[in-house]
C-alpha cells in the first residue's frame, strides 16, 4: 500500500513539474526532465543528505518510467490535466503525506536522531517542488502560500514521536500520512496562509 | 587522450561560464567563481550522487589551474572570446561528449545500474551548464534550446549498452562521445529544437 | 570559544536570511526556513561534499535551536533589527571568518588535500548566503559585492599554510578568522570591489 501511495505521489509531483514546464514554455525534453526532477528530487536530496548513494529513486527503474510516462502524458495533454485542477492538488498533497512521513522513516533507519529525521522528511517531501521553482527561476512555491511545509513538518514529527513510543512503524505512518494530506487540504479549503510580517520592509541592506 | 579531451571540456566550460558572468556585470572574481563552477560543477554532482567524496574534481589540481586560468583569460579577452562564437560552441560540445560519457564510465564503475549510470552520465554533461544558469537566475538553457541533453542521453546510453555486451571501454567511451559530439553540432548547424507543447498553456494553478 | 564565535555566527547569518525573506514578504514559515538555510546551508555544503552524513549542522540541536530563534525574532522585530545595518554587517562578517576557517579545519581532518580544504572551507563560508539568494531568486551576493568571497579564501590559505608547517590548529584558526574577519570589514569600510571587466560585455551567444 505504501508503493502504491508513492506512485501516487510521483505521479501527482511528475505531473505539477511537467505542468509548470509547460506553462513556462519549455520544449519536450524540458518538460520531461523537469518532471523527473520535481518527482525524484526530493528522494535524491534524502538519500545524498543520508550517504545513501547512488540515491534510491535513480536506482529504482519503476519510479523513473512512472515520473517520464506522466510528464510525457502532460506535455501531449495539458489543457486536459489543467482542468482537473482539484485533483492535481489532492493528488499532490497525498505526495507530500507519503514522501515526507516516509522520508522521515527512512533516516530513522538510517540512524538519525529523530529531529534530524524530521528535518530530513520535511526536506523530503518538500524539496522536489522546490528544485521545481528554482530551475523554473520563481521563488519556491513553498516559501510563499498555504500552509504546505508545515503539513510535511507536523507528518514528520509524528513518525518521529511513534518511533521514540515504539509504537508500530506501518500504523505511525499511515497515521501521520493521513495527518499532513488533512492540514494541506484543509489549508487550501479554507485557504489558511501563515501570518506575514507587519510593517513596510525594510529597504535591502546588503 | 581522454584526459586532453577532458581538459578541452573544461577550457569550454569555464569559458562559457566566465563569458557568462562578463555579460551579467560580475565582477573579477565573480567570474572565475562561475567559471569553475561551471567547468567543475557536473563533476561534483556525479560524486556526490555516487558517494566518491571529496569529488574528484576538487582533488585534482590540474582541473582547477586550468579553469580558473581560463576563466581569467575570458575576464581580460572577452572581446575575443565572444568573437570566437563557433570555437566555444564546438569545444563545449566536445566538453558535453567527454564528461557525459565519461560520467556515466565513472558510474558503472562504482556499480551503480546501467540506466542509474546513463542518468548520473547525462547529469554530468548538463550539470555545470545548469548550475551557472541557476546561478546568474536564467532558466537553465539546456531546458530551453536546441537538442542538448538528449545528445549528451544518446552517447550515456550508448557507453551502457557497451558495458552490457562487454565491449572494451575505451573503444566505446570513445564512439560514445563522437555521437554526442555529432548531434550536438548537427542540432546546432540545422537549429533542431525539441517541440513545444501545443495549445495556449493553462494559466498558473498552483 | 570555537562554540561561540560559531553561534555569533549562526546568528548573524540567520538573521541575515531571514531579514531578506521579511523584504521579499515571506510569511512566517518561509523567513524560518530561509534563516535556517542560510545559517545551516554551508555546514550541510560542506558535510555533503566531505561525506560526513547526515550532515553535522542538522545533528546538532542547538545549531538548529538557536537558528530558528533568531529567524523568529527578526520576524516580529525586522524593523529593529534593520536598523542595527552596521551590527548585522560585522556579525556577518564574524560568522564568514569562523564558518570559512573552521570549515577548511573539518575539510583537513577528514583528510582532504590543503587546496581542496581551501575550496570546501570557502564554500563553507559562502554557501548558505548563496543558497539564501538563489532561493530569493538573486544572482548571489557574494558574486557581485564588495570583496567577500576573496576575504573567506584568504582565511583558508591561512588555515592551509598553518596545517603544512604544522602549527597549532587552535592559533591558526584563530589568526585566519581575525584575518579574514578584518579584511571583509575593511572592504566594508573602505567599499573596495573587485574590478569588473572592460568594454561592452558581449551580447549572449548561446
């Protein structure tokens, strides 16, 4: 069931990136590997931080051929995929659920104190959209609207509180999966946003 | 004979990279920072994905004397450099067919899978082109242009499927790098372009 | 006292991190995490390439502590904290001083050559800056400034030089962070730059 949530989520994350790329005008081949680096960038980035190379999701030919064939599916048919907009981002917040709770397992395994494992989950879960941004030259989506990353953060905290429990590893994750893919739609139900400073800015001063 | 060809790559990279920063206004030593950057940035990334740390590329001294003295020189000669147009694009296509085909040589030996190392090989040829795009804030060429990705792809698959029928290496790395090289210049002399997605794309919806 | 000049440092560079995410009106999540980024992002650089996983900066809790506390507090207090323009500077300046040299320290003893040390301590001290910029969607700082990068460098030799003649680690450090500190405030002070190239840059040419 776990495998089968991951699709999920490397679909949903495939398809955002392909769909970014294609807004931003890119060619075939950019849409494409924007796509895989939008779904597999946040494993790389787990496994690099981890020392666990060469990084899973590039050894996993399964998650290669899901991530291409969806960003291929967008290119060819994107006005199609745009309308299905709801579904795009549930799609997406059940990614954020699996990768950033599994993320967190994962470096508990690997021995990690458990609030590295949560940073590292978070990172997890997070990190793929955010490469996603930066090769698209926008400020990381992430940094900017609804609650998102702290979805992934209050996921993470909760297998890092079942590990330290003891409780049973399957449960804890489904349980904290189930935690951050509820505050991220709720957050964009009801379209909560962190608080942003008050006051003008201050000019730059560096 | 490969390391002079890997040392023609690194002349092209450092000079497309310092030639770069003349353009974006940096200043001296802005410009040798991109160039090495983006002479040993492909590199960096193929070690750190495989684990070899420190990456090769920050322990080999010649690699380093020799992009940063070419940055230097395209700090004081840019007009020349720049007048130069096809030598620079001839000797970065040389630069893409080395380090991808040799990146992906590099991978199989650490034992990384066939399609792992055609990736990670790819990865080396566009890393340090993307990482100095991402670091004067353009969207990264090699996502926008004429084929060049894919050409770097076709020679990283060519060295895998090599290593699967037990070819010797030197002779395959060799006839590897010769087909990047060539749809690299072909894609540039005729202009062939990846298409773009059809349709009016759909406007942001995340 | 290593541990403290660090901590002044952490400070200074989440602060600085977070001030720019306050001016590019990030909400509350987004400033702690470029703050954290941009305290931590050198460290991680640098364990990363070192192949110290995971990465010492996310092991160590009061790293993280103490980083998200000052992102909070210029949060709620940028106005303030703006206004100490000069206190930020020297304090970012301390932190470029001790995050280079002791990062070409750690480079050594995880017995790297001398130039490599140097490079790693450097992007050490540079890195987290960068990656706040990149993030923020800047051609990083550091590239475009008053001599910084070249001050951290500086710093690193030192360091280096130190290891080779086999001197006292604990001195040596100190005298390359006093060293480097001093000539990043004088190039404040003094608005020194490094040159930039002459003549029109050249129109792009790939």
């Amino acid at each position: 069931m776990l495998i089968a949530l991951e699709m999920i989520g490397l679909v949903a994350f495939a398809g955002s990136g392909a769909l970014a790329a294609v807004q931003a005008r890119l060619d075939l081949f950019g849409v494409v590997v924007v796509g895989l680096t939008t779904a597999l960038g946040g494993g790389i980035i787990r496994d690099v931080l981890l020392g666990l190379t060469p990084p899973t999701t590039l050894r996993t030919w399964p998650y290669l051929a899901v991530s291409a064939a969806t960003a291929l599916l967008v290119f060819f048919f994107h006005p199609q995929v745009a309308r299905l907009r709801r579904a795009v981002l549930l799609a997406d917040a059940l990614g954020l659920g699996v990768f950033a709770t599994a993320g967190t397992s994962t470096a508990l395994h690997a021995g990690a104190p458990v609030y590295t494992a949560c940073l590292i989950g978070m990172t997890t879960g997070i990190g793929g959209g955010a490469v996603r941004d930066l090769l698209l030259r926008e400020i990381p989506l992430v940094l900017r609207k609804e609650i998102y990353a702290v979805a992934a953060l209050a996921g993470c905290v909760l297998v890092g509180v079942g590990h330290l429990l003891r409780l049973p590893a399957g449960l804890v994750i489904t349980a904290a999966a189930v935690t951050t893919v509820a505050i991220r739609v709720l957050a964009l139900w009801r379209r909560w946003n962190a608080p942003v400073a008050k006051g003008t800015p201050p000019s730059s001063f560096s």
